[in-house]
C-alpha cells in the first residue's frame, strides 16, 4: 500500500499535493512523493530510484503526455513494475497510448466519457455509443473522451428554450440556475438540486458529469491498437463496470 506520486510544481500537482497526501494517509496508505519537478522533464531516474527503494507497488501521476510516456519507459528500462498506475491527464486519449506502445497495456485513470455510457442526447435521442460510431466514421479515427463537451450544447439549448428575452442577460442567467434535464449523453443535468460536499452539484452554477475508473487494454482482435473498459463505478453506479482492474503484467 505504498503509493509512488509523480506530482509536478503547477497548480494541478500542488493541489494533489494538498489533498491527497491526508486523504492516503487517511485510507492507509504510504505516500511516498517524489517532489515537485518542472514541466517538461526528460529524466525520471532519481524519482524512479526511490520509488524502488521504498517498494511502492502503485503510481499515481498528474503528468502530461509527453513526461509520462519518457517516465514511463523509463521504469520498464530501469525495472520498475509497479502493479497500478493511474494517470490522470496522460491516459485520457488513445493516441498516447500508442505513443507509449505495448507497454500502455493495464495503465488507468479518472475517465468522464464512454460509448457504453445509458444516456442519450436530449436533441437528436443518439445513444453516446451511435454519437461514437458516428465521430468514428466521420473523422477516421477511434472515439474520444471530449465528444462528452456535446453536453454543453444540449444545455445551451435547453436554456435558450426556456428564455423568453435571449437580449436579456439577466433572464438567462436565471434560466441557467434553474437548469434541470432530465436526460443528456451526459446523465441528468439539475442545477436545482441541494447543494452537497461530494455531490455533483458542490458550488452554485456548476454541476459535475459521471467520473468513473477506466483502464486500457490492448486490443484483442480489434479495430484499434487499445481498447478503454469501464473498472470502476463508485463515484457513478448509473455506469455499468465491464470488468476488474487487473494488475499490470
């Protein structure tokens, strides 16, 4: 239970920084944090040093692209297998994946879209796996996570709808405080509901999406080289889990 941080010196690190040194410590287990470094970085030798030293079996990184897929090499050219590692911004698309190569294979994190997601667009009734296949055919390349954003102009619409004056800045305002959809490709959107720590709807005039555990997984036989399953639904349980998160080879 000894987790290894790859946590930059920006604001995106130092607030993982803030938050999750007491939240670990909290469930149990041992951070082992690395130090903020500077973007980009090429040479992850001293972090991965001591995360081997220390015996940390779980990496957790909010790296970009590019310095995750030099750390990552790194750790298989220096014999550092840990058994999970979750990154948030590096394993949003397919493409650095790819990037990565056969390597890739098991790696998580914090995912906001999916084509097996049960909702549908307020709009058009397109299911998020036909919006998928869709974006696939159109532009030739395998689905992303930001097709999601479509969200926004459902509820544009919605809002605009329900404004009698679209001059009056003040009215759409109000329109968007009382937002209440019952269906978009992003789940029910309700800026009516109780404010709650934890909830989706945390702060006035923001309401959050289903956050779920994804993993990739190489291909068996299939169109592209990755494919992204659902292993995780605590924070969404209106999200059907396709499988287990498995330990990296």
């Amino acid at each position: 239970k000894k987790v290894a941080a790859m946590w930059p010196n920006n604001v995106d690190g130092n607030a993982y920084r803030d938050y999750y040194t007491q939240a670990m410590a909290d469930k149990g287990y041992t951070l082992i944090d690395a130090g903020g470094y500077n973007e980009p970085s090429e040479d992850f030798t001293q972090q991965i040093s001591l995360f081997k030293k220390e015996g940390c079996e779980i990496v957790q990184g909010v790296m970009i692209p590019p310095d995750w897929t030099n750390f990552w090499k790194q750790c298989m050219q220096q014999g550092f297998y840990p058994k999970i590692a979750e990154g948030i911004k590096p394993t949003l698309f397919p493409s650095a994946m790819e990037a990565i190569g056969d390597s890739a294979n098991g790696l998580s994190g914090p995912m906001w879209f999916h084509p097996t997601f049960p909702f549908k667009s307020s709009l058009t009734g397109e299911t998020c796996q036909e919006m998928c296949d869709d974006f696939e055919k159109r532009m030739g390349m395998q689905w992303q996570q930001p097709i999601l954003h479509y969200v926004s102009f459902e509820w544009v619409v919605d809002v605009l709808k329900r404004t009698t004056n679209v001059d009056d800045k003040e009215e759409i305002m109000k329109r968007v405080q009382e937002t209440n959809m019952p269906m978009s490709i992003a789940g029910p959107i309700d800026f009516t509901a109780p404010l709650a720590p934890r909830s989706r709807h945390v702060v006035p005039n923001q309401v959050g999406t289903p956050l779920y555990g994804g993993q990739w997984r190489l291909s068996n036989g299939g169109k592209y080289m990755f494919d992204l399953f659902i292993v995780s639904n605590v924070a969404a349980p209106e999200v059907q889990v396709q499988d287990k998160l498995k330990p990296l080879a």
